[in-house]
C-alpha cells in the first residue's frame, strides 16, 4: 500500500526576490523568482500563494501553480516561475512588478501527483478555448462548439480539428 503524503517538506513562507517579469502579451506574463529552498521542494501539480503587494491591499495572497522550476548550470533548483494573467486587482499589480522587487511567496501546497508515461496509442480531446475565456468555461468543449482531437501512437500523430455552432 502506497502512504499518501501532502508535504514532502513544510511549506517555507520565503521574501523572494523577482528574477524576471516576463510580458507575452498585454494581459499575460510569466515571473520568475528566485527561491531556491521553496524551489528544491515543489513537485507537480502543487501551487504557491503569492502576496501581490506590501501593504494590507489586496489582502488575502494570490494561488499559482509553479508553472517552471528553474534550474541552474549545476542541475541545481535556483527558483521557480508562475504564469500570470491580469484580470484583478492582485493580478494586475503582479504584471507591473519588476524585477528586484520582493514578493512574499508560500509553498509548496497542494497534493502532489506522479507522472505517468502515456499509453503506446491513445486518443486525446481537448475541448478549444479562446483567449481571455475562464477555465470554468473550458469544462465542456460543447460550450464553444469547437474540440481537438489527436491520436498519437509511437510512430506517429494524427490531429483532426472540428466545430459546430
């Protein structure tokens, strides 16, 4: 029987410094920060809380997964960096920020999950959702009417795209 564990480690509530604010396009871009203890620790699917600001407003810290753990030449995890897509308040003052600046981040939280190797052949759907759309929209691709299906074996990937209105 395999033992369930939520931290391999106790979360660490760092004052990490902002490597880079990286634009990719008006609403969304990528911060990289650097927490090596925080960043040693993350494994996937687990998420950071970040605090957008100093003073009291906004107040309650922001969810983020780790979208990259960076490593250094020696293989070494140096920090980490989230995606970010400014809709609010706490989102917005994350797109502004630059680098050197000091951001209260805590993590790793969350339950982490193992990578498993996909299947020899397999078919995929993903429903397609467009830019600025909310996650909750992409719950069914029926919504927008529009999928992508792919078949992928070893030797090679077929994709058909689709839509309806």
């Amino acid at each position: 029987m395999r033992q369930s564990v939520y931290f391999e480690r106790m979360p660490v509530d760092v004052d990490a410094a902002v490597i880079a604010n990286r634009r990719l396009s008006p609403d969304y871009n990528v911060l990289a920060f650097d927490a090596p203890d925080l960043a040693a620790s993350v494994r996937p699917g687990q998420f950071v809380m970040v605090k957008t600001s100093r003073g009291l407003d906004p107040l309650l810290r922001r969810p983020f997964s780790v979208f990259e753990v960076l490593r250094g030449a020696d293989g070494r995890a140096r920090g980490f960096s989230i995606f970010n897509k400014a809709i609010g308040t706490g989102t917005r003052l994350l797109s502004d920020v630059e680098a050197g600046a000091r951001l209260n981040v805590l993590g790793p939280l969350g339950r982490p999950f193992e990578p498993v190797d996909p299947p020899a052949e397999a078919w995929m759907i993903w429903p397609v959702v467009p830019a600025g759309r909310s996650d909750q929209d992409a719950t069914c691709g029926a919504a927008f009417g529009v999928f992508w299906v792919c078949r992928h074996s070893s030797r090679m990937a077929r994709a058909c795209f689709g839509a309806r209105n």
